[in-house]
C-alpha cells in the first residue's frame, strides 16, 4: 500500500528509506509576554522587574559594583607600624626621632671639621675632635680658598684740570659702596654692579707684588683695565663738571675686619688698612670717560 492508503496516521509513521519524513510544524506568532521576556533577556535581565546584578557585584557593598578608581575599605590586617600596639608605636617613633638627630649632628660636626677656620669651629673645636677621631677623620677640604673674612672698598680719586690751566683734586669716591647701594634692594642687579670692580681689583693685585710693580706680563694689562674703569666711573658721576676734564686718577683700597660675633669672645682690630697706587695720567680719549 502506498501512504495514500494510510490515511490520516500516514505522516506519523517512520520514514522509509531513501523517503523524506515530515515536516515540523512551523512556529506560531510570539506573544506579547514572550517578546517582553526576550527584550529582557538581550538587554542582560532576567526578565523581573529589577535588574540582574553583575558578576563579581555581590563582593561589593550593597551589591552595587563600584566606578573604578574608587577605593573600597577592607579588613585586611594592617601591616609595618601600623600593626603595632600604641606603646611599640611611641617606641619606634622615639627610635626613628633619635637616628634623624644622630644624623643631622653627625652631618653639622663632618661639616665644621672639613670647613675652613670660623668662630664656631674655634668655639667647640674639641668637642668637634672628639666626635670626629679617630672613626670619621677627613683629610680633604670643603672651601678652596678660604673664604673672604675682610670688606675690601676700591675708592679712586681724580685731579682735574681746567682750561685757564688750573687744577683741582677732588675726594675720594668709594666706588664699592656705591655699587653696594645699587645692589641693595635690587632683585637681578647687573653684573657690572656686582662683579666689574671687585674682579677688576683683584686682577691688579694678583698682578703686583707689594710696592705696585707689575708681575709677569699681565701687569701692564691690569693697570690699563682698572684705569680706564676708574675714567668711566668718575664721568659717570660728573667729576670734573661741565668744563674741566680727568688728568689723572688715583686709585686705592681699604681693608677692615668683618667682626666676629658677640657671643664668640673673639676678638679683631676695627681699624682701617690702605693701600694706595700711584698717580696714574689719562691718555686725551680717557679724559672725558671714554676708553679710546
């Protein structure tokens, strides 16, 4: 019989060889419950009114998963000091307090002991060999050169000659203190102010031996520089007025002691040193403080 003569129990009967069976049914419409289940579903819910908690968000307080960055207290022990009784904290602060103060008195006494000759070295010079020797002996320096401990003040002054032939010598000008006023209260002071006549005077001197005669072959040079410095600076400062002009200029220093502190019982001379230099004639283009 073919599947013609089965009647209605034909399509429910297995598939013969080489014979496809029947089909499935199709699917129905989806109704409105399924199709709001499937919303939730894609959009990560569980289909209830509430939404489903992330993973891991249950490990967070309140089960709400926290923004990053944001740092969430634990009760994880505490750990180094922090871990210790309050008197084992008192005693390890006193410790680190005491090592901080061993450190900055080992640092103070290396530094006197290496600086060159002061008040407060001469003062607890023993107690400063004391706790240097023979463990923390230095056979080097801190400063080289010593330090200047003198205020050394160049002053020049200038004879003036007028046109009827007449001549003048003024007073002296201390050109150190007027460069100190510039200075004093001044932000960025130039480097003239600072340093032009200070190196000038210490190029001469390093130059000269003591009775002012050049040394080497530098001399000549220290004089023409240090001369011309001077013609610069009395025309600066109006010398020889509207009608006269610089012959000559003569230039010198005065050295005192910076006197030692109150407290130190030392004692140094308040007086005065000079050393003057000779004459010295300005070429006609110095005259009027050019350097021609």
């Amino acid at each position: 019989m073919d599947a013609q003569d089965k009647g209605s129990d034909a399509g429910h009967g297995p598939a013969e060889p080489g014979v496809p069976g029947p089909r499935a049914p199709l699917p129905g419409p989806a109704s409105p419950t399924d199709e709001t289940d499937e919303t939730d579903r894609t959009d990560g819910t569980d289909g209830t009114d509430e939404p489903a908690v992330p993973a891991g968000a249950q490990d967070q307080p309140g089960g709400v998963e926290q923004p990053p960055g944001v740092q969430v207290p634990s009760d994880a022990p505490r750990t180094g000091i922090a871990a210790l009784s309050p008197p084992y904290r008192i005693g390890a602060a006193l410790a680190l307090a005491a090592v901080a103060v061993t450190v900055c008195v080992h640092l103070g006494m290396a530094f006197l002991h290496v600086a060159p000759p002061n008040t407060v070295g001469r003062k607890h010079g023993e107690t400063i060999a004391d706790w240097i020797y023979p463990e923390f002996e230095q056979n080097w320096k801190l400063f080289a050169p010593n330090p200047l401990q003198q205020n050394v003040s160049v002053q020049v002054r200038a004879e003036i000659r007028w046109p009827d032939g007449s001549s003048r010598t003024t007073g002296w000008y201390d050109l150190s203190a007027q460069d100190g006023r510039d200075i004093d209260g001044n932000p960025a002071p130039s480097h003239t102010q600072q340093n032009e006549l200070r190196r000038a005077w210490d190029f001469y001197v390093s130059t000269h031996d003591d009775d002012n005669r050049p040394v080497g072959l530098r001399g000549a040079l220290s004089e023409s520089y240090l001369r011309r410095i001077m013609a610069l600076r009395l025309d600066r400062a109006d010398a020889a007025g509207p009608h006269g002009e610089v012959a000559r200029v003569q230039v010198r220093s005065r050295t005192t002691q910076v006197p030692p502190p109150e407290w130190s019982g030392e004692k140094a001379s308040d007086e005065a040193e000079y050393r003057e230099l000779p004459w010295w004639p300005l070429p006609k283009g110095e005259t009027r403080g050019g350097v021609g």
